[in-house]
C-alpha cells in the first residue's frame, strides 16, 4: 500500500449553538484545538492552513423567528459563510476540514463534497 499523499488541509472553526438547544456547543472548535487537532494533522505529514472562522450571534442578540424553524435567517447565514470559506479553500487545493461542537463531544467534517466541486469523489488517503 503507498503511503498517503500530503496535502495542506485547511481549518474552518465554526462557532454556534442556536439549533442545539443546549448553551456551550459552540466551545466544540476551542476543544478540539486544546486536543492538540493541529499537531495530530501535521503529524501525519500535512500542513494546516487556518482559513478562518464562522461565529453565530447569541441566543440573547439573535432574533428567534418562527417557532418552529427557530434562528433559521442566522443558522443559514451562518451555512453560507462556511460554504465559502470551504470553497475557498478547495478552489486552493485544500482539504477543508470543519470544526464545530455537538453535545457531549466536538465534531470534525471534512468539506469534501462531489456536489460542490462538480467532480466526482475520490479518496484522499
């Protein structure tokens, strides 16, 4: 088996708690960068490149719109950013990768998606 290609990967820290229903989600990046996320990357032979990050407003400055479709205008607002802050970094030829918090652990999401690049998937590694 050939060992994996390097590739920069590019981190997009997401910050929001409003669909969540739970305060502290939005701590998900802080922790996984306390973790030591980035080391682990460039352990495994890639470069990290911050592309930035995405901050929801709060429950208490954020209008809550329609009950049942509670924050929808910033949650989308918010969607938006991050799509593209990922493709700006894919269009660098990076691996965007997601960092964003869900209750009890934080996430990571790779940006990878045939829909949004128009090819077709392939591993990366």
């Amino acid at each position: 088996m050939e060992p994996a290609m390097s590739r920069d990967v590019a981190l997009v820290s997401v910050s929001i708690d409003l669909g969540a229903g739970r305060r502290g989600v939005d701590i998900g990046p802080s922790a996984l960068r306390i973790a030591g996320i980035t080391p682990a990357i460039e352990s495994l032979g890639h470069m990290v490149r911050e592309i930035g990050t995405v901050t929801a407003g709060g429950f208490e400055t954020t209008d809550e719109g329609e009950v049942r479709t509670r924050f929808l205008e910033e949650i989308v607002s918010v969607a938006v950013r991050v799509g593209e802050m990922v493709r700006a970094g894919m269009a660098e030829g990076c691996l965007p990768l997601i960092l964003g918090g869900t209750t009890p652990s934080p996430s990571v999401r790779s940006g990878r998606s045939p829909n949004t690049t128009g090819r077709s998937a392939k591993r990366l590694g």
